[in-house]
C-alpha cells in the first residue's frame, strides 16, 4: 500500500507508525538490530529514503483511554495536521473460522472495533482525507 501512496504528487510528509505490541529501539542501535524487529526497521528506512518521516507511537489503540492517548502523542511531536490514517490493528488469533470460538472471536474484534472508534474520536468525519480499515484474514 505504501508504494502506491509514495507515487501521489502531493504525499504527505509525515506518517505515523502505531506499534501496540513493542517499541522500536533508540535509532543509533538500528545498525545493530537483529530478529524480527530488523524487517521493521529497514521497511520504516526504506521509506524515509523516499522523503516521508516515520514517528513512532507506542499505544495500545484498542485501550479505553487510547484516544486521549494519541492526541497527547500527536501534540507532543508538532506535527502538521493528520491528513489520512491506515487502521491495521489485529490480535492474532491463528484458527480456522470453523474451529473459532466466541471468545476468540470477541478478542479479535474487540481490538479492530475499540480502535476504530478511539480513531473515529480523535478524527471526527471530514477531519480527514482518507481513512483506510483493514480486516483480518486466516
């Protein structure tokens, strides 16, 4: 997706990366990263070599408080005004629909459901240009 957004004229410069699970390390250990966080490391490199900046924010956007949460975070890096947002949050919950049960299915959706409206919250409608959801798939 980020491939297609990067060939827009007009890209906005500044995305926001939402991490629920961990934080990134500090940038001058980047060169030195190993394991499953070096693919996420070099994608967010990748990206700022193509003029956009990554601002990480480490939030949980399914909490309760998560949308005062992220409008503190945003205010708090001063960047311009959020143009556009990618919600792709998930719990991971490796079943077949057949063999799912109800608790699973409530702790999957309970993540992508609270996180929509945290972000609908923060970016009430027409506050944005776009605003992308992503389901799960298994």
């Amino acid at each position: 997706m980020e491939k297609e957004l990067l060939k827009k004229p007009n890209f906005y410069q500044a995305l926001v990366f939402l991490d629920t699970r961990r934080s990134l390390p500090a940038r001058n250990m980047w060169s030195h990263i190993e394991g499953d966080m070096e693919f996420v490391v070099r994608r967010i490199q990748q990206l700022e070599r193509k003029i956009v900046t990554i601002h990480t924010i480490v939030l949980n956007i399914g909490a309760s408080d998560a949308d005062s949460q992220l409008l503190t975070a945003i205010e708090r890096l001063s960047i311009p005004r959020v143009l556009g947002v990618i919600h792709a949050a998930g719990v991971f919950e490796d079943h077949l629909i057949i063999d799912t049960t109800s608790a699973s299915f409530g702790r999957v959706l309970s993540s992508k459901l609270a996180g929509t409206l945290a972000l609908h919250r923060v970016f009430p409608p027409n506050a944005l240009d776009f605003f992308i959801l992503f389901s799960s798939i298994g």
